[in-house]
C-alpha cells in the first residue's frame, strides 16, 4: 500500500495522509494537484508533499478522488518559501497556498441535490421550505446549495436538505468543476475539396445567386493573401460585413471549415523594442554603485529624490539580468502603477513583459502562472504586485522592489498577513538572487538597514535633467479662515496658483486623503450623527449615490432627509472628502475638465489606465484624488500640487503617524514639476509650524530619520524591537475583554514588560465585532523564534480554554 501526504488550502496546522495504489504513487511528484475526500461531504484540492509507503498510526486513511495534474505545477523552492512565509507569520501552510495559487487551480467542489428516482412523495406531508425545495426540483433535474439558499431566501439550508435527506426524497452528491478554461480563437479556412482550381471555378458560379456568400468567400481569399496567415472569424465577419448566419450556412454547406487555436488571454501587439535609454551622469554613477554594491551585499537601497530616473536604472539592469537568461521579478505597491510602467517595460522588452496582480481575472493569472513554470520567453520580466512573489520562478535573477516604503506592500486580511518586501529579500535570498529597494522615501527600517551596513545604500540626489525640486509652500488655513480668505475649502492662495497654472495650459493635482463627501453628517439642533449599527464610526456621505456608507463594512442607507433623533430637518456636513473637493472645483471652474482619482472611481479593471491615460493624453485639467495619487505616477505636465489638509494625515494615534505623513507629503510633491520648469506644491494646514511639515518643505529626509529613529529607541519600536500584534474580536464585549486580559497576563508572565495592552483601538468595533489589541515587543537580544513559539503555547492553551471558543484570534508580526 502506497500513501501521499498532502496540504490542503485551509487553515490547519497539521498534512493529511491519503492512499493510493502503486501507479498512482509512481505517477505522482511533490507539487501536483490532488482532488481529496475531506470530512463528511467536501472535496478539496490538495497539494502533493510527500509520496511514501509507511501508513499512518492514528487513522485510517481514505483513497484519493483523482489526480489533477500531468507534472507538478509548483516548484521545490516555492514550498521553501511558502514554508518560511508559515512559520514566521505564524500561519499555517494552507493558508499560504490558498493565498499563492490562482483559484481557478483551487477546485470548487458544490453540493448537488437530485430528487431521488423512483420516490413516492407524500406531499401534505412536506414542511413549507421542505416544499419549495421539492417542488423547485420538479422544474429542473439539480439544484446547488445556493440555489437553495435564494430560493428560501435564508444563507442556513442544511437543515431543510438534512430533513429531505432522511425522508428519502433527495440525494446529494460533490461535484468538482476545474475552473480554469482555455481561451480559444475560432479561425475559418476554405475546405480541401475546393482548393483545385476548377472546384473553386464552380463554386464561384454555384454562388452567384447568393451575393453575400460569395462576398464573404473572396473576402476570405483577400484576408489569406494578404497577411499569409490563419483568418479569424471575427475579422472575416467583420470585413465582409456578413452576418453570423451566412457564414454559418458556408460551413453547414462544407464549403468552408472552423477550426479553433487556444491563445494566451494577455497578449503583447505594441510595436517593436527600442534601444534602452542612454542614462546620464548621475544615473550612471548610480548604476555603477549599484552593481558594485551587489558584489558585497544582497540586498541595496537605492534612495534617489522624486523624477530621479530610477526607472531607467531599473531598465539597464534588468537588461543585463535578461541577458544572462535569468528571470526578473518588479514589485509596486499599486495596481495604478503597473498599469503605467507596463508600457514602458514593452516600449524597451517587448512580450518578455508578464503583469500578475488581482484586477486581472482568475483565468488570466493561470496563463502567466503557466508560462513562468514552462519559463517561457514571454514571462523573463514579471511585472505585479505583491501576490507575484508566489509565482513559479525556476531562475530568478534579480528581485526589484519599487517605492518600497508603501503601505501597500503589507497584507492584512486574510491571512497569511506578510509584507511584499520582506517576503521577496527572502525569496531572492533562496534563488541566490539579488535584491534592490528604491524609494524617494525609504521606510526607516530600510534606510535603518542600510546605514547600519546590513544592505548596500545608494543615493541619487538630482532630478533627472536637472529639474529643480518643487517649490514647496505651507499655507496656514487657520490664519486665511481669520482674515476670511477662504472659498469653501480653498485658500486664496491656492486658488491664485491654480488659475496661474491653468491659464499656461499646465494640470493641477489636488490630494484629500478621504473619499466620499463628508465624513460626518450632524444634526444642528441636536448635536446627533448618523452611526453605522454594525461599527463605531459614523457614516460617509457619497453624494454621487446620495447615500449614507461606512467605509469599515460597507453598510449604506439612503441619505436622511430628517434627523433620526429629534426629526429636525437641519442637517449639516462636518469634514471634506474628494467628492466634496470636485462638487467645490465645479462651481470654481466650470471651463475646465475635472476628474476625481479614488476607490469608487477606479473599482474597474481598466478603470486605472483609462484616468491616467486622460491626463497624459491633456483630457484632465484638475485632476481630486486620494493617496493613490503618491504612488509614484509619472505625469510629465502638472506644475502644481495642493494639498487641502495636512493636519489629518499627522493627528493619528500611531507611531507611524509621521513617516508616513513625510513619505505621503513628499510623493505627493514629487508629482510636480517633472519636466523642464519647476514644479509648486502649497500645502494647507492648521499647524505650518509642525516638524514634519517643515521638514517636508525643505525635502529633509534625513533629519526626519533622525529624529523618528530617535523617538522610536526611546518608545521601544521598530528598527530597534520587532514586534507581533495580536487581536481578539468576538460579539460579546466582556468575553472579549476577559480572553485579552487572560492572553495579555500569560504572555506577561514569560515576557515581563514587553507586552503592552490589551487596548482598544480607536474604532472598537467592526462588522458587530468588538476589538481589542495586545502589542508584543521583542528587543535585538531576544531571540525572535523562541518568542514566537512562547506565544505559540500560550495560543495552543488559549484554543484549549471552552470559555474563548468563539473568540477569534488574529495574529500579524512585524505589523505595519
């Protein structure tokens, strides 16, 4: 008897054991998929780990469905990896997998229910649900578990299926569905039969009664000739202008044969490459401490200013990385800037360029996946977010990770919570390759690394071309509001530079980092805002649905037309978000094209590369956004930024609060002025006297360093300790608070001071889910793997207890 031991995507700990017979287990190899039976109805597709012949002594093992897969589809070193990824997020490996792999390879497995042939079914003794079901199966041979769920209209159905069960009116049974589908182009070609000249002849005068045949058939002759190559059907249609039916009559008389090519969904039909970009001075002296760097170290950061040209420095090594046949991973926070450097990386590679991230579809990921597991020449340079660090790479060569101080590189939800950058120094670590970071604001645990030697540090000071960097100017909005300078949410001075910049043909970006109209919606007779029933924040208005949402669980109702409270129709908007900036810039240019750059503007696939094309492209003027707006986009006419309010961003109780209000700060700037003049940034605030605001002014990176790094020794917090949050949620506040505080007392007690909390968070409860955190801080001296295996114990004790079953437990290390 021969066994496998498999991983299933789910969050457990521990690998199952499965048997199969001799051919299967001589078939099989690690990292091919595997259909599995698990628990009572359910069935998985599970990851191959291991093939052995040693039966397992708890239980005993059930046999395999089927084999998934004809050679492995992940790779030795990508179990490594996700193996590492497990054990120092402290999650299961499952989770990793369900994470890493595509979910079109993850097969569904549905519940099907059938009517039992051959039943006699007394009806009046059926339930009304048990009725509705049974009737409902009349009408169609099966029906899903959701099916069943619609048309009960309630989510718990297992109870009616369950009844029908034991009445022995219906069966069920699994059925597995492989997701993935092929995209398959449909080509036309003229039948062998008439390919003789004197057949063809014949043709030709049979059709002269039916001119549109015959008009699709020279066409087809036309198309073959001129492009030498199969024609497509959409393209036969079109160009002849036949319909469908006359082309379906064609290949019904056998005049004309169909035939179908499976072809990649995302293909490359640019023009062809061009020469990479000679660099100047200062980037070559860069590129040269670059390379000489990765002689001594890993791992390097190169910390070049804003329209530096790190771009083309990451052109010119990639270039020399391809050469040598090796692969190319190149990391960005955002979705929006993929979009953008896709076109340059094609401009330069051509179809060497793969993009991998989540706005494209289940079946598009699958094609890349399998084009870097065959290492084909198309997927040499992968360009993705931070979900491309999973792929199949068998030779990677060079990992770059770009504008690495993002907050986006963290993943929160679900678990695994790692973070891109991080996890990819580890990755390149097991390919042997190397690794560069780059940033015109390097997180401080980089810029930490690097000034302590553990990476290499290079700094690129100028703008390309020399530009100046923008004029920075802080606009104290208290001292305007006094003075009665204000329109709306616009100083006069901002106004001044828009128009100024509007009048020379220039764009302008405004940033409000909060979408919607009005955060908070309050009655003025009462002093009552509306607030979300399910968390502990109150509703954004979004004016362009007239509805009430909250941006925690997404709960929305109809904009009040009353107070809720005392029924006074006096309702008033406190705070401004984007929206509430456009509605403004309407009224204050009605000349000019305004567009808005958030969450609800940009939900589509292409939703990203539609706005960034219009404003390259001078179809924007003024263009509102959020955050997106810093992710390091290359708009090569805008002359002026403004920031409406810079006091949101640093009034946050975490001790992030200020880098990141630096780093948001400065990459918004960095969008000025990236050609020949100068660019104008005027940052509005209550407070122009803050530190961060007038280090942001005079582009002192360094001395935010300091000081932060300085402030961080004292409190205890990253780059000096690391730490691990944990997080506890449950519906009942006291349960809650007495699981934290019997957690928080057995951490205490084995690592003393360092364990700070429980504490609730500011927002305490999301989604009808109280929450409280505890922060563990593990200095340099203590050892990071006996900590975690420490709390480990304590978790494993805490599951144990019946009083916190239903507590739900997160854990995040290194939270950011």
């Amino acid at each position: 008897m021969y066994f496998i031991v498999v991983i299933l995507p789910i969050p457990l700990k521990q690998t199952f054991t499965y048997n199969v017979n001799k051919d299967e287990a001589g078939f099989l190899k690690q990292g091919m998929r595997v259909a599995v039976p698990f628990g009572k109805k359910k069935i998985y597709t599970a990851i191959v780990y291991q093939v052995h012949d040693v039966a397992p002594p708890a239980y005993e093992t059930k046999s395999i469905d089927q084999i998934l897969d004809e050679e492995p589809i992940i790779t030795q070193k990508q179990l490594e990896h996700w193996q590492w990824m497990a054990s120092y997020y402290m999650c299961t490996l499952g989770e990793v997998i369900k994470a890493a792999l595509p979910g079109a390879f993850l097969l569904e497995s549905e519940t099907v229910i059938r009517l039992k042939k051959e039943t006699a079914v007394q009806e009046s003794a059926l339930q009304d649900d048990e009725f509705l079901v049974f009737e409902a199966l009349q009408h169609q041979s099966s029906l899903h578990i959701n099916d069943i769920r619609s048309i009960l209209d309630r989510k718990n159905v297992v109870k009616v299926i369950q009844q029908l069960l034991d009445k022995q009116i219906i069966e069920v049974e699994e059925e597995v569905y492989e997701q993935y589908t092929p995209k398959m182009k449909r080509y036309i070609k003229l039948a062998p039969s008439y390919t003789s000249e004197e057949n063809l002849r014949a043709l030709l005068d049979d059709l002269s009664r039916a001119p549109k045949q015959r008009d699709l058939l020279m066409t087809l002759f036309m198309l073959s000739s001129q492009a030498k190559r199969p024609v497509e059907s959409v393209a036969l249609q079109k160009r002849s202008g036949a319909s469908a039916s006359v082309l379906k009559s064609l290949i019904d008389k056998q005049i004309l044969e169909e035939y179908f090519i499976q072809q990649d969904r995302v293909v490359y039909d640019g023009e062809d490459t061009s020469e990479v970009k000679k660099l100047n001075e200062e980037q070559q002296i860069a590129l040269s401490e670059i390379e000489a760097s990765f002689e001594e170290y890993e791992v390097s950061l190169l910390h070049g200013v804003t329209s530096s040209g790190k771009t083309e420095i990451y052109v010119q090594l990639i270039a020399e990385v391809i050469k040598t046949g090796k692969q190319v991973l190149y990391m960005l926070p955002e979705i929006a800037l993929t979009t953008q450097l896709i076109g340059r990386l094609q401009h330069y590679f051509g179809e060497k360029v793969s993009v991998y991230h989540s706005k494209y579809t289940s079946n598009e990921r699958v094609e890349v996946w399998n084009n870097i597991l065959s290492s084909k020449p198309k997927a040499q340079i992968v360009i993705g977010a931070r979900s491309s660090l999973f792929l199949p790479f068998s030779d990677l060569g060079l990992i770059i990770v770009d504008e690495e101080h993002e907050p986006s590189f963290k993943q929160y939800n679900p678990s695994p919570r790692y973070h891109g950058r991080d996890a990819a120094i580890v990755l390149a670590d097991f390919h042997k390759a190397k690794t560069l970071l780059g940033s015109a604001t390097p997180s401080l645990e980089s810029y930490y690394n690097a000034v302590t030697h553990k990476y290499g540090l290079i700094e690129l000071k100028k703008r390309y071309g020399n530009v100046l960097m923008p004029d920075i100017e802080l606009v104290d909005i208290k001292e305007k509001h006094r003075k009665k300078q204000m329109t709306g949410h616009f100083s006069d001075r901002l106004l001044e530079a828009m128009h100024e910049a509007l009048d020379n043909k220039e764009q302008v970006l405004l940033f409000q980092n909060r979408r919607g109209f009005s955060p908070v919606i309050e009655c003025t007779t009462c002093g009552v805002s509306p607030q979300c029933p399910n968390c502990d924040v109150s509703l954004t208005y979004h004016q362009y649905k007239n509805e009430l949402r909250c941006h925690y669980c997404g709960y929305h109702i109809a904009m009040l037309q009353s107070c809720m409270a005392c029924g006074s129709e006096t309702l008033d908007d406190k705070g401004f978000g984007t929206e509430q900036i456009e509605t403004e810039l309407n009224a204050l240019f009605p000349e000019q094209r305004i567009a808005r750059m958030d969450q609800d503007t940009t939900r589509g696939k292409h939703a990203y590369a539609k706005l960034i094309e219009k404003l390259e492209n001078a179809e924007i003027d003024i263009l509102v956004g959020t955050q997106m707006l810093a992710k390091g986009l290359d708009f090569r006419n805008i002359s002026l930024v403004g920031v409406m309010n810079a006091d949101n961003l640093l009034n946050f109780p975490y001790f992030r609060a200020h880098e990141r209000s630096f780093q948001l700060l400065q990459q918004v700037s960095g969008r000025a002025g990236r050609t020949k003049k100068r660019g104008k940034v005027l940052i509005q605030t209550y407070n122009p006297y803050h530190q961060i605001l007038q280090q942001v002014s005079t582009n002192d990176y360094n001395g935010m360093f300091k000081q932060q790094a300085e402030e961080r020794y004292q409190y205890k917090y990253p780059p000096h300790y690391r730490t691990i949050k944990l997080t506890f949620r449950d519906r009942n506040f006291s349960k809650m608070q007495k699981a934290a505080v019997w957690f928080g007392n057995a951490l205490a007690s084995g690592l003393k001071e360092n364990v700070l909390g429980p504490e609730i968070p500011p927002v305490g409860r999301i989604r009808n889910l109280f929450i409280t955190n505890i922060l563990v801080k593990i200095p340099k001296t203590q050892s990071l793997g006996k900590t975690k295996k420490y709390i480990k114990n304590v978790e494993r004790s805490f599951n144990a207890l019946k009083d916190f079953s239903t507590v739900k437990l997160t854990i995040d290390v290194d939270n950011y």
